[in-house]
C-alpha cells in the first residue's frame, strides 16, 4: 500500500475515533454516514452542523428527475421536425478533405522548421560536434553497448536492442551524440561493449585527439572486421569540418 | 442496541475509508502522459527499448525478491501474456533490487515467458515513479500511460485481464 494512501487512513481513522465519543448516541438509524460525501442540492438545514442523514440522498435523487426532461429538449434544437437531414456533398467532403490534408502538411513543414531552429539553437555550427555509429559487416562481434567519454568526461552512454543492431548492420549510421565543445585541442574515448568471437564477453576501446576549430566537427565510429585475424576492428573515423 | 449500531457505524466509516484510500492509489500522476522511454538489459542478455514497442500494449511489472506478493502477480501476468501476446501484447517485468545476485535467483525460479529486465541503478523506477512493490503499469498502443496497480489479490488477476483487453481492442 502506498505511504500517502495508509497515511490517508490513519488520519480517517483518528478523524473518526475523535470524533464519535463527541458526538451524542443516535437514537435512530437516522445518521448513516454512507451519504456524506453526496452535494445534495436541496439539503436540509440541519446537515450543515451533523452528518448528513439519509433524508439528503433522497433529495439529490429527487433533484436528478428535474434536469432530466431538459436534456432531450435540446437535443432536437434547430431541426425541424420532419426535415430531411443536410447531408454533404461529395464535393464538400473532398473540399474539407482537402483542406484538412494541406493543414497537416502545413503543420509537418512547421514541425521540420522548428527543427532546424532548435537545433542551429541549441548546438551553433561554431562549437557542435556529433559522433556517428557506423559497423561494417559485424560478424565478428555483436553490439551491445557503447560508452562515450570526450575529456575524461562521459557524454553517452547506449545500449543497443537487436533491432537497432540489424539496422547498423544493413548500413544505418546512428547520431549517438551531438554537443558543443569550445575550440582547441579534446580527445574522444570510445568503449565497445558486446560478444566477440567464440560468444565471449568483449570489451575494447578506441580512442581519438581532434582539435576543434569554428565550424561544426563530426566524427565517425567504425565497427568493421578484420577477416584476416578474425577479429573486430574499432576505429574512429575524424571527418574533421 | 446503541452500541452495536455504533460499530456497525464504524464498520461502515472503515470500508469508506478503505475505498477512498483505494482512490488515492488510482491517483498515479503519469496517468495520461506520455511513457518515458528506456532501454535496460534483459537477464537473458538482450537489451530492451520500450520505444520499439509503439504499436503494442506494454505491460511494465515492478518487482523485486523482497516483495512477497510479486510472484504471484507475475504468474498471473504470464498467464495473461501466454494468452494475448500473439494479440499485441508485450510486457516486461523489472526489477527494483539492490543486490542482482538476488533479482537472477528470483528471475530463475518465477520462470515466465517475458522478459525480466534488470534496473542496477533503478533510474527506470524513479522514471516510473514506483514507491511500493508490486506495481504493474498499464501502457496503451500509443505509449500512453493508462493505468497503475498496487498490490496484487486474487481477484486482480481478472481485473487485469479485462483491462487488457480493453488496451487491445482500442
């Protein structure tokens, strides 16, 4: 049980043990609190100060007959009675349909643009830096995970389903991280995670020092194989500005 | 007679309060957004997006050794998951464990046909808000999150049932 809702009972249940040594024994069974939560629209004046008694159900029950009638009374508002239904041409339908298309291609380019701001935004072309996953092949190893540090720091961290695997493999270049980077001299520390050759737990890294000048700086991380030592190979491509 | 009345007055202001606390623990406030995505790694060694899982009913389970009620609770969901998972129907249970040598024997025992995912860090538990075991959280086909549950009785097993079949008729 939650801590709030236990919570919740507790102090119910010390309302109401304080509450009913106050409170006169009731002669009648009159003062059933069951309807206490219930608005009653024509309350009795007494159930201001005591707890509700059962005469106020009845009396929301007497109040919902009254608003009833008036919900098919609206319903047919504007119709005349016996008047054939408008009904819409096709020219109409496909004016609307029309219409409604060239919204949502309004509302798409809209969302593309507000794209492109937020990212010219967010990451300036002058301090942005991306690394790309790219593998080749990949028979020798199965990707499981690839941690990212630039300057010592950890800047990603991703774990990859097999469905994301398949897609490296039939060529799929992933964007695992875009940032900024002031100019100057970073190195880049790449960990693979996954199952070498033989099934076996792998784990190697790879590492790069670009110097990072005005002007956006990519760089490419390669999964290939090696087939002369049947091993994985892991490089990291600068593609530099 | 005035005595007997009183508690059964009293029995009655239980079974209210009882109600209304049922009510506050409807009360989950992810309950209409958007699930927040993961991706964890499952004990069976793959790893798991629940963003590649658009499309489908989630069924999320927390769950941990500690709790005593969540084998059963994953036994009904299993149940549940053998018979509408060819209907759309995916569900992961996740651990909430400090010590994963524990959430592996627990995962090898309650063998069920779903992924068990581990949460070394239980950053996915903080996502999902999870402050009691079991927890089931109920995702519909557009990543919307539908429902919570606490607790598990032997009448949430049908309970769940009927929920499910609601997400996947949708």
């Amino acid at each position: 049980m939650k801590l709030s809702t236990f919570r919740a009972l507790l102090i119910g249940a010390s309302i109401l043990c304080g509450a009913l040594p106050a409170r006169a024994a009731p002669t009648a069974p009159a003062a059933a609190p069951p309807a206490a939560t219930a608005p009653s629209t024509e309350a009795a004046p007494s159930t201001a100060a005591a707890p509700p008694s059962p005469a106020a159900a009845p009396s929301s029950e007497a109040a919902s007959p009254a608003t009833v009638p008036s919900a098919p009374a609206t319903a047919p508002a504007g119709q005349a009675p016996g008047a054939a239904p408008q009904v819409p041409s096709a020219a109409d339908t496909r004016a609307l349909d029309e219409e409604a298309q060239s919204l949502k291609k309004d509302v798409v380019d809209l969302n593309r643009d507000l794209y492109v701001l937020e990212e010219e935004l967010l990451y300036p072309a002058n301090t942005q830096v991306a690394v790309f996953v790219s593998m080749d092949v990949g028979s020798f190893f199965g990707l499981d995970s690839v941690e990212l540090k630039i300057d010592r720091k950890e800047v990603a961290n991703y774990l990859y389903t097999p469905r994301e695997v398949d897609a490296l493999m039939k060529g799929g270049v992933q964007k695992i991280y875009i940032g900024n980077l002031k100019t100057g001299s970073h190195e880049l520390v790449a960990f693979f995670t996954g199952k070498g050759p033989n099934d076996r737990d792998y784990k190697r890294g790879a590492s790069i020092k670009f110097d990072k000048s005005i002007g956006a700086h990519y760089l490419e991380l390669k999964i290939n194989d090696r087939q002369h030592r049947l091993q994985p190979e892991f490089e990291i491509k600068d593609w530099g500005e | 007679m005035g005595r007997v009345y009183e508690c059964r007055r009293r029995l009655v202001a239980l079974v209210l309060l009882v109600a209304s606390a049922a009510a506050v623990a409807a009360d989950y406030p992810l309950i209409g957004s958007s699930a927040p995505d993961f991706a964890l790694r499952a004990f069976t060694g793959y790893n798991v997006r629940l963003s590649e899982h658009r499309g489908e009913v989630v069924v999320l389970a927390f769950w941990s050794s500690a709790c005593s009620t969540c084998g059963s609770e994953l036994a009904a969901i299993n149940r549940s998951y053998s018979t509408y998972r060819t209907a759309g129907l995916a569900v992961f249970g996740i651990s909430v464990e400090d010590s994963r040598r524990h959430a592996r024997e627990f995962a090898r025992v309650h063998r069920v046909g779903f992924q068990m995912l581990d949460d070394p860090a239980e950053e996915v538990s903080r996502l999902f808000d999870v402050d009691s075991l079991p927890m089931v959280v109920l995702i519909d086909r557009n990543g919307t999150i539908r429902d919570m549950h606490h607790d598990f009785g032997s009448q949430d097993e049908a309970r769940y049932r009927a929920e499910l079949r609601r997400l996947l008729d949708e």
